[in-house]
C-alpha cells in the first residue's frame, strides 16, 4: 500500500508518496489559497497521471495520508477566524486584554505601544457566577442558566464558536465540561472549546489565550479537513486521513478537529523530522532550515532531541500548547525586494506568494522578487523550472529588477545579487538567532536545509553563519512533506502540580502520571496503534523558588519515589546550568507541571541507495552557463550537472549547479559536494 504526504505551502502543495520497498515520489502544484482542497486533489490528480491510472484507482491503493495544514495557521495570520465569544469566571473576562503586560518584543513598562486587539472583543466575553477555589473546592456553584443565556445571546450575535474558560478548571473540570454541554444543546452548530481539553494547566493568561486561539480558528479547520476528507472519499479513498502536530507527530483527524490549536505550523513542525532523519549519521548537533516560496524555517536537534517549546508567540498571540521551536522569518523565493523609510534594500517578509507570483511566472506579478534575482543571475534555468512544466519570463524579471537596480546605481545583475545577498544575511542572522538564544554554537552545528528555494542559498547562509557542512537530502524540494513521513503518533499531556520537592506526595504524582497515560493510550488505539506500539515519556517542569520559569526535565518511568525525584532534581540542576550557565545546588526547588507524551510507531522508512561510481561525476555533466557571483567574482562559466544522472560517491567542485527537477543546487566557489548512498549532497563550505 502506498503512504502519501501533503504539505500545503505558501506558493507551492508539496506531496511525497512512498511505497514499502523504498521507493519515493515528489510531486508539486501551486497552492489555492481560495480552497486548499483544490490544491491538494490537483497534486493527486497529478500523481495519478504520472503512474497512468485515475485519481480513484491512485487512492485505491492509498492507506494512509498525512496532511499539514496551513488552514489554522493562515486564520490567525490573517485575523480571518470565525466570529468567537468567550464565558469566564464573572470578574475575570479582561484576562486576555490584559495579558501579564506581556507583548512580543515590547517592554511591559512600555505603555506608549499599544496592545494588540484581542481576538474576542470586551462585548462578546461574558462573566458566569461560578468559582472553584485553589485546592479545588466549588466556592460558588455555576449557574448554568446564566450559561445558556449567554450561550443564547452570543448565538443570535451571529458567533461561530465560544470558548470555555474558567478559574482553577485544571484542578476541577467538571464547570467547563457541563457549560461546554449545556453550549452544544442550545447552539448544535456552534465550535466549542474549553481550556481543560486545550491545555489543562495553571497561568490564566495562557491557558485562556490558547483556547481562544483554538475557538477562533477551530470551525475553520473542521469545515476545512471535512471538505479535503469528503473530496477524498468520493475520489475512491478508504483509508485513514492523519494531521501533522504542532509537536511534530501524528495524529487523527478527529482528535485534530477536538483540539485545532495543535495544528497551528504543523507544516513546519515536520521539517526537522527529515534534519534528524538524514543528520544523525553526521552529527549530534543539527540544524534543520527549510526556505519555500514564502517563508524560512529553522529548528535546533540536540542529541538526536528535536528542541520543542511551551512559549509560543504567533500573530502576537500567546500559545502556550507543546510546539516544535522553529523560528520563521518572511525570506523565501516569493518575497518582494523594496526599500524600507531610511533607504535600504529589504527583502521580505511581503511575498508575491503563487498568485500572481514573482514577476518571471508570467502572472501579472510586477514586483521584485528572490526568484527573479535567482533568474537573472542564471543560477535557474528559465527553461528548467519545475523539471521544464514552468517555462520563466527572463524579460519580465529583468524589467522588475530595473528599479532596484536605478536606485542603486548598479548593473542589473548587481541589483540581483543585492537581493539575493540580502535575503540571505537576515536567513543567517535567524539561524545564528536560534542558536544563540539557546546558548548554542552555530559553528558547532551540520546544517541540513530544504525547500524550493534552499538549494540555492543555504551554502552562502552557511557560510555567513559560519557553519562548515551543508547537507541537502534528495528531497529537498518537498522537505517539510517528506518529514510527515517520518513521524510516530504523539499527544501531548499537561497536569499542574505545584509542590515543592520536600512536600511532593508519590501517591498523587503517580495517579497524575497514569491518569494522563491512560488517556493517551486510548487516543493512540483510537487511532490505529498497537497496545504493544505504545510507550510514554514522562517529565516535569522544575524551577528554583522563586523563579516565574520553568525548565522541563525527564522523569524515569515507573513508579515514582525517592530514588526518581531524586534523579528529576539532578537534570533540573544540570539543565539549568546549561541553559542560563549557572545552577543553586543549595536553593529549594518546586514542581510546577507534569508531562506526558504519549507515543506509537509508525512504519519506518527504508530507502533504496542508488547506484555507486567514481569521484568524477562527468557522467552527469548536461551544461555550462554563465553565473554571476558578485562584484568581485562577476561572471564565471558554471558547470550544470543533471542530478538524476549523479551516482554515490560522486564529488563536485563549485562553481557549479544541480538541478533536480523541483529544486537547483549551488555549489559556490570553492565548495565541494559529495553525493552519498542515497543521492543526498553533503557540501563542505
């Protein structure tokens, strides 16, 4: 059977289809960002043609699909979520407003910048008499016909969802659970979210702002995965359709659907899956970059760990749901060269996205672009795009840069490679930004890149970065939709458990433990796993008292007592001097939350190695052209090679370029690639 993916871009819809001996597809169309199911069923449609059978009898042989949408994500970006209501505990419905003072990037003691604009304005956040003490106690029973007058009230405003968010519902649930009921008999239509099943754990602010977060784009997602599911199924699908996690793993459909804000960049959240995947041979230490049409994405692997975070800000949104901590930044071949109020060459974050596109797709695009610049400077072949289905516009792309290049007073190709040497300095400064705020090295670290576009231009970001190796896997091109198929099933479990490590009861500990683990395991069974494919990861966030932050530590499984808590304490002490350079030895220490992940296995990925030769790779060479590398380089006759035709242990000095038919390889002055057993290209800088 076969294993299909499905990464859905800002400019192009990625799909990768395995088969169980080894073999791997790539396939690309542009992204409807009018209807994200058209470009999906268009990649279908596409590898259906290229087996030469119908779309029905392709998904005939289909049993999985993992899909990472962007739906979530493009609602939030774009302030484009439902129309949304909240019920809080009366007296606290300005939590949200408030927000701890906490602004992205801004000083909470600046009160000249302005907050940003909840997502549910004051009007639509109803107070309900109800109220659950600290220990859990109820203080005041809820008033359930309050909240079916609210509910009513909010419904006949023209509200598409309502978020549940109540005081201490992480201790005692069971106010959110019956107001979530009495919200669904009286509105069947309306998406309904509570905090305790987004993120049941203490911190109002967070814990309300994710769940409205959820609430927002939550009707969206579900229309959205309903619409792709139904298309599916009446194109000939039986089998089962799966959502990439905010966390990087798997899950179901209707799991996804319960819990939408697990689904916010769950495109990018695969892409270190295939760092790991091809890195690890190489190094411990890796960096996985992803450059697409759009947007730049870069995540930190520790160890063979993929780095994840609870401190997630997105659209100036808090979002405090177990995420993979990937950094994005606007750079990708879409994005628009301009000159910003003080006179100088910007590239990004504003993309000309797949409609109309750069100026060289033909599409009425006028602006400027990284594509363009690539064109002009002859590192894309305008008759080889996409494997030669796209033909480019050179003139078109010449008459974009021309302003750029008048207001600079340079050659056009001078204008081009400004851009392209732009877009590249602020790609190096993310990566130098993720290691550092993390106390990293970059040059310490393998960096394996991807993307569309990132062939072109993760050598020279490397070199900016300081890093020594490039590895860039065959797949580069569907980066992100080839690591969904990596992926095991995951579901992520919080409970709080404020305590100091003197006063922590082992009883209570272990029944959090287990409770969450039962939970999960029900999910992953649910969702097709084995009981015998299912194990837990159990830690917990530890901090000196005191302390506002936590560090997140493993916990060894089974049952906890002395020896255990005594090993949690020395992995808080140990990690904290990693992370902050110094740790308390004699300072008191404090439990805050307990986690769990649930996992299952999915099928691994064997690869067929390609054929072995030589160092030389003349076999492969198809032409010379002329590339130009800058003021001081200029212009130099450029060797092109036909990656399809390269064989393992093939070497190639730069200047040179591969071109793959969804992407093209630079291989600088002074670079050497070496192809590996699996066509991937290791280039030492």
């Amino acid at each position: 059977m076969l294993r299909v993916s499905v990464d859905i871009g800002g400019t192009f819809t990625d799909m990768v289809i395995t088969e169980p001996g080894g073999s791997v597809e790539m396939f690309k169309s542009p992204s409807t960002h009018g209807s994200l199911s058209d470009g999906v069923m268009n990649c279908l449609r596409k590898a259906a043609k290229a087996r030469n059978c119908s779309l029905d009898a392709l998904l005939a042989e289909v049993d999985t699909i993992i899909h990472g949408t962007t739906a979530t994500t493009n609602a939030l970006l774009t302030r484009s979520g439902v129309k949304t209501g909240m019920l809080t505990t009366k007296g606290f419905r300005d939590i949200i407003e408030l927000r701890r003072g906490m602004r992205v990037g801004v000083s909470p003691y600046n009160l000249k910048v302005k907050f940003p604009e909840a997502l549910v304005p004051r009007a639509r956040r109803i107070g309900i008499d109800e109220r659950v003490g600290p220990d859990g106690a109820v203080m005041t029973p809820l008033d359930e016909a309050q909240v079916e007058a609210a509910v009513r009230s909010l419904k006949d405003q023209g509200c598409e969802a309502v978020a549940i968010c109540f005081l201490y519902s992480y201790i005692r649930p069971e106010h959110e659970l019956r107001a979530a009921e009495i919200a669904r008999t009286v509105a069947p239509d309306m998406f309904v979210a509570t905090s305790y099943d987004t993120i049941p754990s203490s911190r109002e602010f967070e814990r309300f702002n994710t769940t409205v977060v959820g609430a927002y784009v939550g009707a969206i997602f579900a229309a959205y995965i309903d619409q792709l599911d139904a298309g599916l199924r009446q194109s000939g699908f039986k089998g089962h359709l799966l959502l990439i996690q905010s966390n990087g793993g798997i899950q179901d459909r209707d799991t996804a659907k319960r819990n939408p804000v697990t689904t916010l960049l769950s495109g990018p959240s695969a892409g270190p899956s295939v760092g790991l995947f091809f890195g690890n041979q190489y190094s411990n230490k890796i960096i996985s970059a992803d450059m697409g049409g759009t947007s730049f994405e870069a995540a930190l692997i520790q160890d063979n760990q993929i780095l994840l975070t609870s401190d997630t800000w997105l659209s100036e949104q808090r979002i405090a749901a177990k995420m993979v901590d990937v950094h994005s930044i606007g750079a990708g071949g879409g994005s628009i060269a301009s000159f910003d109020s003080l006179d100088l060459l910007r590239v990004g974050p504003k993309s000309a996205g797949s409609r109309p596109g750069p100026a060289c797709y033909g599409r009425g695009g006028a602006e400027p672009t990284v594509t363009d610049a690539n064109v002009l400077l002859g590192y894309i072949d305008p008759e080889f795009f996409l494997g030669g289905e796209m033909l480019l516009d050179r003139p078109a792309a010449e008459a974009a840069m021309d302003p750029i290049a008048r207001r600079l007073d340079v050659s056009r190709e001078e204008a081009a490679f400004a851009v392209y040497d732009v877009v590249n300095e602020g790609m190096a400064d993310a990566l130098n930004e993720r290691c550092t705020k993390r106390g990293f090295d970059p040059r310490e670290f393998l960096l394996v890149a991807g993307g569309g576009a990132g062939g072109l231009h993760v050598v020279e970001i490397a070199k900016k970065a300081g890093m020594k190796r490039v590895l860039i896997p065959k797949f580069a091109s569907a980066y992100c939709a080839f690591g969904m198929q990596l992926p095991d099933f995951s579901q992520d479990y919080v409970r709080t458990y404020s305590r100091r490590i003197a006063a922590v009861e082992f009883d209570a500990m272990n029944a959090l433990y287990e409770e969450m683990e039962a939970e999960g395991r029900l999910v992953l069974l649910k969702s097709g796993a084995r009981p015998d494919q299912i194990r837990f990861e159990r830690t917990a966030d530890l901090r000196y008292v005191g302390q506002f932050h936590e560090v997140e530590v493993p916990c060894p499984a089974g049952e906890v007592g002395a020896a255990s808590i005594d090993a949690v304490v020395a992995s808080f002490h140990h990690k904290h001097e990693q992370t902050y350079a110094f740790s308390m030895q004699g300072r008191h220490v404090e439990v805050v939350y307990l986690r769990v992940r649930a996992i299952a296995q999915t099928p691994a990925i064997r690869l067929k190695e390609i054929a072995k030769g030589a160092s030389s790779a003349v076999q492969a060479r198809k032409a010379e052209r002329l590339c130009f590398f800058g003021k001081r380089d200029g212009w130099q006759k450029t060797e092109v090679y036909e990656a399809s035709a390269l064989v393992s242990g093939n070497e190639i000095t730069g200047p040179a370029l591969i071109e793959e038919a969804g992407s093209t390889i630079l291989v600088p002055n002074k670079a050497r690639a070496e192809i590996d057993a699996h066509g991937n290209y290791l280039i030492h800088v």
